[in-house]
C-alpha cells in the first residue's frame, strides 16, 4: 500500500500513513494514534503493571514496555505506537532519584536547588537509559508480522528541557511553578546552565532512541504553556530548536520526522513551526483552522480533540471527531495527524476509542473519495 | 485632575485613571491594580481573616470585607479597590451550600449532578446575597477621603457562567473537569439550562452591585481555557455575551464599564471584543502587541505581567513591568490597565508589590512626558 512519494518513508511498514502524513503527504484515510494510548484506561494495561509491580518497573523493563506498547494497538487499528516510557527517564538517569508517590505524581528526590546542584548534572550515559533503547529496539522488532511487514511505525519521545527542568527544579508537578520562575527571576544564568546541560541530554537520548529504532521522535512540552509568551521563545523554544536542529535528519536511509508539542502554545505555533520542525502538536483550545493560517504547509499539524469528548455517547464523539477532521479539511488537505490534545484520562471507556478511531478512519471515505486510493 | 473627555467617568473621584483607561480614554501615567490585591501574601489580611475565624467569616461580614478590600490602598498607591468576595458566592445563595476546606479550595456540599438538581435552580433572591451589596456600600463609603472625594473607583466582580458551572457540578476544583464535560457531551440540555439560570443570576448579582456602588465590573472567567476553542464560544461566552448585554451600562449617570477575563483565552480576544465589552483582561501568556492587533482599539486591554515575576530581584520585576508597558505602548497609547495576569500568589513579597506599583507609574514619564500632565 506504498505510495510513490518523493520523500519515501520507512520502507517494509504495513501502514506508513503516519509517517507520511507527518511530511505532508497524502494518504488515504486520516491517521490516528493518542498520546498516552498505553495506559491506564486499559485493564490489560492495569494487569501488566500489576504483574510489573509499579509504574517504574513497567517502564524501566524492556519486556513489559513492549507488552504494553502493544496493547493499544491489538486493540484498535491505531496508525502508529508510541514507545512505552516516562518523560522523566532522563532527569532520574542524571541521579535525582524518580519516585511515583499513589496519587501524587512523579517526584525527584533530589531536586536542583542551587548553584552546587547545577554544577553537578552532566549529560547521562547511554547505558544508564540502556532500557529505553533497548525496550526501543525490542518494540520495533515485535511489530513486525509473520509477512515481515512492519504493523505501524514506532514513536520515541523526551519531555521538553523546560518540562524537564520544572520537575528537575520543583521537585514535582506545581501549579505555578514558584521555585523554578524564582529562579528564572533572580538567577537566570543557574537556570540557563541546567537547560544547556539537559537540552544536551535530550540530544543524546532522542538520538540514541532513532539509533535504536524510533521511527519519529516528539517532544512533550507538557509546561510550556506555564511561561509568558517572550519567555516561552527563551526558555523553552530555543532549546527545542537546538534539539531539532541536532537530531539525526535520517536513520538507516530513512527520514526520521519530529513534532513539538507545546500545551498550552496555539498562539504561539507559528515560532514552532519556524524551528524547522516537521510537525506541531496541538492542544484541544486550538482552532485548526487558524493553526493552518499561522504555519501554512511548512508543516503537519497534529491534534487536537478534546480527550473529555470520549466521555461522550457514541454519537458525539462521532460528530466531535468530524469537526477536528473537518476544521483540518483532512485527509483531504495533507499533513493531519488526528490525536487527542493531550493524554488520553485514565477513566476513558475503552469502547470510545474504538468509536473514535472508526470514525476519524471512515472519515471522508465516501462516495466521492477517489476508487484508486489503497483501502 | 480630571480630563474634559467626552465621556465622563465617575465624578468625585480623586484618581479616576482606571476608569478612563477603560473607556480608552488618555491617563497620565498607566493605572495598576492587582488581582487578589487583598489576600494571603499581606499580614494585614491574615490578621483580619484570624478575627473573622474563616475565609467565609471574612467574606460574609460587610465590616471585614470593607477592612481587607481597603488594605492594599493603604500600602499601596493603586489606582482601583476591588470589592473583597469570592466568585462563588450566587451558587452558595442557590444553595449549594459553599464551605473551605483548608488547603483544597472550595467545595460545595451538595453539587448539582442530575436532572432534578438542575430542575432546582434558581436566580438567588437579592435578601440572600445582601451581605455582597452591604459590602460593596459600605467600601465605598469607606473610598471617601476627608476632603470628599472618593479615593479610587470600585470594581465589582462575578465568576463567568461556565467557571460557576464548573464548580457547581464538579464540587471542587478540577484538574480535567471530567464530570461537567461529561454532562456536556452526553446531557447537553441540562448544561444549557443549568448555564441560563446561572447567567442570569449573574446578571442580577452585578446589576445590584452596580446598584449598591460597584464602578466597574469584571467577570473572571477561570475555567473557559479549559474548553475547546468551539465549546468556549458556546458554553462560556454566549453566556458572558448575554451578561454585557444585560447589565446596565450607566448608573446615577455614571458609566460603569466591564471587563471580561477568560485565563487561557488569548486565542479567542477577538471573538471576546465582539461581545461589546469594553476590556478584555489577559492572562500573560498572551503577547499584548497580538492581542491589540486583533481587537484593535475597539475596547482596552488589562493586564498581563505573570505573577511570579514579583519572585524576582527589584531589578527583574521593573524590568518585567517595563515589557508589559512597552508591548502595551502605554501610558502612550490610550487604552490599557496594567495588571497580573492572574491572581497574585499568597507568597509574594508584599515589597515586590511597592517596587512594581512604582515602577508602573514611573514608566513613560521622562524628560519626553507632557509638562501640563498631573502628577
């Protein structure tokens, strides 16, 4: 079902309209994959945590990483996987000890304070993330069939340096972030020091995770949106573009494309998308259509339904899923990736995703979609 | 110091600048009040709500509320009071029965959750929330100085329809508001009606403010940046659009002017301005220089400074403050009260308020200021 695009993506894939769309390229049907797909939602998801013991033990074990990868995808016909990992895997691997607390959240025990601290952090080696690159190289060869085509290409991912360093600096998830902007305020030269040395680190990592075999790699500014519209381009975009621009452009011959997520930057994708980056992520307050006007085709666009609209009937997430279609007239016009415009809740019915991701695929397939296009 | 504007604001008073700024009249320096002026980050405050025993106490007894709405003109020289009340006072009144519980926020004991408790509600009668109107009285008559005239005007404020929805059906602060998202794809009706009857309490609550002495009045809209871009056009701004409409624009021959502040919807001012509102408030993820290009002057704009910038060095906060006013052009350009752009934080420095406070109204009135400008 390959096109004869210019730009051909990762070969020997059974379903490469992510990749595709991801470089603007037609495909046939809109593709559909939702951030945080293996997770808690799913009760094969819950008994394979339960058998890991916790959610570190999950991810920090390439053998159970893999198995829920999978599960999402045994279970709908979702057009990409997405690595199964934390965002905080490399903090931890810098030595600031990553807990999970029951319903608290990620928490480092050693958070960076001061000026000592700082000094202290240093780009991790690749063996202290060996099991993310090897949980990497282990989904990549689980998805491919008894034919030996490839099911659906594989996503890796980072958080954002700026995501990175709120936890580095807060020590856990905050509402307004007091610690790290008080030190943005008094001592921006500490704060511009540790984003150095992380944006190295992510660098490193998202190379090592293409090295291993992630077909596409995102960035989850999960906080970006907390900063002021110029301290945004300070703070966290500029190190997004340096990662952007550092980041291998092809592994093994094949285009390996990227995507920023900002939640909470619509306003700002035109700056995104001046990074070079192939794809942006859009959160659910964005009109598409005004995304679109912003970055034009320089780019894909990636978003953006509003996970809460899976707690609908079968009927609304069906006409919500029509409007983000519609509003980003695909697949008709290229370059949509339909997800959620952020994680995927825990409480989420398991049959509304299958509800979704039927729709977002019959989506367009009328009568008048052309008959040559592959089913 | 008054102008001879063509449109008149309040008489009697001895700093009108908040109002003209409103109504995009010229000021000689930028007006600045804060959101949460009166609250935790000042001792004073602490030691009143101490007497009054409870956040509730405080904001239910007239003579407190007038003491702590008072506070910060005592230390500061801000240019409008801000009555002293929380935004959850009309779903208390409708009987859901508000209470604090100590570092949770608010909750109401009996949330609405079906149809029949929609089917309940009802415009709060004015005896019920007479305590607000008492309040909003007597803080204007405490505004009169000794020589007659009334110190700074007064801005009566409500929570929006959508952000008092939240709350009634939630029962608290949520992180995803699951509940009344759930409500909205699944009984949109109810929503709907629940939406109208909550709109026009809203509508009465601010007209009896505006009755009772409130100068301006503001909608906080806390919640509609959790809506998707469409969903907030239709769930919180229809209703904040009939609320501009409704409420009486002059009163005893003065205009009163209104301010709608939607956190996280920088994306939608143009859509906000068309409501007929005469000032938007920005929260400050916003780009001022954005926002004026897409409402025009056509209303004013408040805000935006981000509240932690007041964690900074005396140095980072006029620093800061000086952004904000160039990216406004203000005092310059008529048109712009300054502000957080959100509530400050009880762990601000109270002298970090004196510092910017000082540097707002120092800014623009070098050697180049017109000699024949107040002081």
């Amino acid at each position: 079902m390959l096109f004869d695009g210019h730009l051909m993506p990762a070969t020997g894939l059974a379903n490469d309209s992510f990749l595709r769309a991801l470089m603007r390229q037609p495909t046939p049907r809109t593709p559909v994959w939702l951030m945080r797909q293996a997770g808690r939602y799913l009760p094969e998801y819950v008994a394979t945590r339960r058998k890991a013991g916790s959610f570190l033990g999950l991810a920090k074990t390439p053998d159970y990483a893999t198995e829920v990868t999978l599960q999402p995808l045994d279970r709908y016909d979702l057009d990409a996987a997405i690595l199964f990992s934390d965002i905080l895997t490399v903090p931890d691997a810098m030595g600031l000890g990553l807990r999970f607390v029951e319903g608290e959240g990620p928490q480092f025990e050693r958070p960076v304070r001061d000026e000592a601290d700082v000094a202290k952090l240093r780009v991790p080696s690749r063996d202290s993330l060996r099991y993310v690159y090897d949980a990497t190289a282990q989904i990549r060869r689980a998805l491919v069939r008894a034919d030996g085509l490839q099911r659906v290409p594989l996503i890796g991912f980072s958080g954002s340096p700026w995501t990175l360093a709120c936890y580095m600096i807060e020590g856990q998830s905050s509402r307004d972030f007091q610690t790290i902007k008080t030190m943005m305020y008094r001592r921006p030269d500490l704060l511009e020091r540790l984003l150095d040395v992380t944006t190295d680190a992510v660098i490193d990592y998202l190379t090592a995770q293409i090295e291993a075999g992630a077909q596409a790699v995102m960035l989850f500014d999960t906080w970006g949106g907390a900063l002021a519209h110029d301290a945004y381009r300070r703070w966290s975009l500029a190190h997004m573009a340096r990662i952007v621009r550092a980041l291998p452009r092809e592994q093994a011959g094949e285009r390996v494309p990227n995507i920023i997520f900002t939640k909470g930057g619509g306003a700002w994708i035109a700056d995104i998308a001046r990074t070079g980056v192939d794809a942006i992520g859009l959160d659910w307050t964005t009109d598409p259509a005004v995304a679109r006007a912003a970055v034009g085709h320089c780019c894909a666009l990636q978003g953006n339904l509003d996970p809460s609209a899976l707690f609908g009937t079968d009927e609304a997430i069906r006409a919500e899923a029509a409007k983000v279609l519609t509003a980003f007239d695909s697949p008709r016009t290229p370059g949509h990736v339909f997800n959620l415009g952020h994680g995927i809740s825990q409480f989420t019915p398991p049959d509304a995703v299958t509800t979704l991701v039927e729709a977002v695929h019959a989506f367009g397939r009328g009568p008048g979609f052309p008959s040559s296009a592959p089913a």
